[in-house]
C-alpha cells in the first residue's frame, strides 16, 4: 500500500500527492530520499483517482474532497499501525498538504507538514483556501516557494494564521520549490533546504 522510505524506528511522515503527479514524481522521491539522509521515515500513499490513472493509463480529474479525505483516515490508520511507537506526522505536497490540514486536529497527527501549499488558486487570490488554518491547533509546517503561484511570500503574510503553523521559505522557489537559474541556487539546494527543515520539525514539532 505504501512506498515506504527510511529507518522504520524513526519519526514517521505520511505524505500524500499532489494532484496532479502520483506518489513516485520526481518531487516526491527527492522528498522522500532526502528526509531518509537525514534520519526520518515517508509513508507514501495514493488517492482513488491517481490509482486509476495507474491502472488504465488514462487522465481521471482528482475526486472530491470526502473522498479524499475518506482514503486519507483509511491511509493515516494503516500508517499508525505502521509507524508503531513513533511519532506519526501527515502532510503532502500541495493539494494532499491541504487534505491533510483538514484532518490533523481530528486525527492527532504529532504534527503537519504542507509542502507548496494551494493557499488560492494561480491568478485567483480571491479564492483563498485559508479559513481552516485559522483555528489549526497540530503543530504545522509549511515549506514555500516563495514564488509559489498558490500563494506567494507578500501575499501568505497577510493571511491569518494560527499560531501553531510556522512557515519556510525556499529561496526564489516556485511550486515545486524550484529557483530561477539566475537566482545562483539549484533546485536541489531548495530541496535540502525543504528536507532540513521538515526532519527538525518532526525532532521538535511544537
């Protein structure tokens, strides 16, 4: 059910896709491989939709967002039995971060990590997806570009957020955390930058 990569003793992160690319994409096994250097353990797992697209190999449009957030319990409880004594983090890139915001509080996650939140939609930063953030009582962490079209570095610090979500910024980053060549940084240096602050996060989340 899961890719599951690092230490099976270590702090266990449950990370869910974004919507667009499955659970091995590139940004994901990067993640992954680069938490695994650094001492921490990814659950990865897939949403209905993706799965199909696997199987048939054709396009499906994400499912709604019950569904969602059905698969992720059904995920977070596998991964609890998984994980065993460690401390049980969930997250995931983009669209799976926000699915997992919805239920940190309701599932008593050691702690939430959102990696390119979709705080609004590209070019509609009317349509913020925030109102939830506001009351976040789990310990969070959001890993930003901060170029993200979903929501970038001047426009975050005029959202209301609980106090309980701390949020970095990969330099110049986009929403994969990726940086212009002219900006002198590589996207690995943003990934590394990304994976430092999520393995002490999970060393120390509150």
């Amino acid at each position: 059910m899961f890719l599951d990569v690092g230490p099976s003793s270590a702090p266990a992160l449950l990370l869910a896709h974004g919507a667009g690319a499955p659970m091995d994409s590139g940004f994901m096994d990067a993640i992954a491989a680069a938490l695994a250097a650094r001492g921490r353990r990814t659950l990865r797992f897939e949403f209905p939709y993706m799965a199909g697209r696997r199987a048939e190999g054709r396009k499906r449009p994400p499912d709604r967002m019950p569904v969602l957030e059905m698969c992720f319990r059904e995920a977070f409880a596998a991964a609890r039995e998984a994980a065993g004594a460690a401390p049980l983090f969930v997250g995931g890139k983009s669209m799976g971060g926000r699915v997992a915001s919805h239920l940190a509080d309701e599932l008593g996650a050691a702690g939430l990590v959102c990696l390119g939140y979709p705080f609004h939609p590209p070019g509609k930063p009317e349509r913020l997806r925030t109102d939830h953030l506001a009351a976040l009582a789990t310990p969070a962490l959001i890993v930003q570009g901060e170029r993200d079209p979903f929501g970038r570095s001047d426009e975050v610090a005029s959202y209301r957020l609980s106090a309980a979500i701390r949020v970095v910024w990969a330099p110049d980053g986009d929403h994969d955390l990726k940086p212009r060549k002219a900006s002198g940084r590589s996207h690995a240096d943003n990934i590394a930058c990304a994976a430092d602050a999520v393995a002490a996060f999970m060393a120390e989340p509150g």
